[in-house]
C-alpha cells in the first residue's frame, strides 16, 4: 500500500510540475509545446497529451533508453519544423505540408516513435519507416497500430542485398546494421522504396535517417534520391565514430547545394 502511494505522489508531482512548465510556455509564447509527457519516466508504458488535439495516447517501451528517445520525441520536439522551415520547404518543392499528401520516409524508425510523431503532425502524409531489429520492429508494430503507417522490418543501405545487425548486445536505439552476403535481413536502397510507393500520389519530401553510423555505407555511392527530397533529416554520428569518416559522403552529397542547414537537437535538417 506504501508503494502505491508513494507512486500515486511521484506521479501527482511530476504531472504538476511538468503540465506547470508545459502552461508557462503556453501563455508566455514560449516554444512551441504541443506534447505533454504525463508518465513517469521509469513507466514502461509512457501516456503523452496532444495539445492540439486535446487528446492522450500511450506508447510502449522497454528499456529506460527506449523512454528516453520518447523524451527527445515528444517532450523536447527535436522534429518540430519550425513555420520558416516549412515555408522555405514549400517554396522549393511546391508542396503544401499543412495540407497536401506526400511521403516521408523514416529510415531507423526504432520503435515507432519519430513516425508515430509524423503521422500526428502530418496526418494526411504517407509514411514508410524502416528498422532491421526484429526486437524494435515488433514493438514499432504496438507503437503505431491504427496510424496507417507502412513500418518495414528491413535495413536500408546503397544495394539491394542482406544486413545483420552487428552490436545484438547494443540497446535497441543503438543497432547497427551491416552488408552480409547471407542471413540476417533484407537490405534495400532508397530508390527501391520510392519504387515501391506512388509517387503521383504522394511526392517525397521529407527523409529522416538516424542509422547509427551507417549513413557511411548509404551515402558511399548511388545518392542521386537525395534530390527527390526538399527536407532531409539526419543525426550524424562522428561524435562518437571520431576519425571514422561516417558522415564523408553525406557531406560530399549535401554540402557546397546552396542548401539551408539547422541544428535541431541531436539532428542536422538540410533543405
């Protein structure tokens, strides 16, 4: 009985403390906060609040990182498009993306989340997220039940072939997949995936990728998909693949395009 009050006033406080901050920036105009964590952080079962929407829904986790990344989602918006971002995407694309249909493609959609959060903020886009763990592709599938989400348990690289995640030991936001030649999972280049959608129907627009350094073998060569998106999202990971040469060819794809380029969080948006 102790416990269950102790976790009923922990729970009470955080939600107090946090909805607190959450209205501050509302009235003052600070931010632009449309999520509201309501869980504790130690939940495995996180429930956020859609400020617009004025409803809440859940999510599933297992592991403490799997809830942090719903923190960096969801709590700080580390996807959030700011208005400016968005009309400069418009003006080069001609694509409306408050209200015209278009693909974003989610490549290392973990378990669900950052498409999760797409689908809300862009219902009437289409979404193909792709993630090589079966461990994060099964909880993806609880994640984003009824979204209308396409989630593919398959690697993404530069040729079409087999991967294998290669740290099983990792937490499930840390997999990396590699090229194999048999087993594992199948692989599949970015313009396989915009074969396999119609693209009359659905533009491409936005590409997210967070692949934990495997964007060294994806961008290595046939980059010519990057032009397909106005908006390309990516966390770079030479902060800890110092030296490596992980994000050389992501460089030599995007940099010296005239393109725009912002720091949000952890990621770097080119557009």
């Amino acid at each position: 009985m102790g416990k269950q009050v102790l976790w009923l006033v922990a729970l009470t406080f955080r939600t107090f403390t946090e909805y607190g901050k959450f209205a501050f920036d509302k009235v003052a105009g600070l931010g632009n906060r449309r999520f509201l964590i309501l869980s504790l952080g130690i939940a495995k079962r996180q429930w956020i609040l859609d400020s617009t929407r004025k409803r809440a829904f859940s999510v599933y986790t297992v592991t403490p990182q799997d809830r942090g990344i719903v923190h960096q989602i969801f709590g700080e918006q580390q996807y959030f498009l700011r208005h400016e971002w968005i009309d400069s995407v418009q003006k080069k694309s001609g694509i409306n993306p408050a209200s015209d249909p278009f693909l974003i493609v989610d490549i290392g959609g973990h378990i669900g989340l950052s498409a999760l959060y797409f689908s809300i903020v862009f219902p009437q886009a289409k979404i193909v997220a792709l993630e090589p763990s079966l461990r994060n592709f099964r909880l993806a599938q609880r994640n984003i039940k009824g979204r209308g989400i396409d989630f593919r348990n398959v690697a993404v690289a530069s040729v079409n072939g087999r991967a294998e995640i290669i740290n099983p030991g990792a937490t499930g936001e840390a997999f990396k997949a590699e090229l194999v030649e048999t087993g594992g999972v199948e692989a599949v280049t970015v313009q396989s995936i915009l074969d396999s959608v119609d693209l009359s129907q659905y533009p491409p627009l936005i590409v997210k990728i967070d692949i934990e350094g495997g964007e060294a073998e994806l961008f290595s060569q046939k980059t010519e998909w990057v032009e397909r998106f106005p908006l390309l999202i990516i966390e770079p990971h030479d902060y800890f693949l110092t030296d490596q040469g992980s994000s050389a060819g992501l460089q030599a794809s995007l940099l010296g395009k005239g393109n725009n380029i912002v720091i949000s969080g952890e990621n770097l948006l080119f557009f």
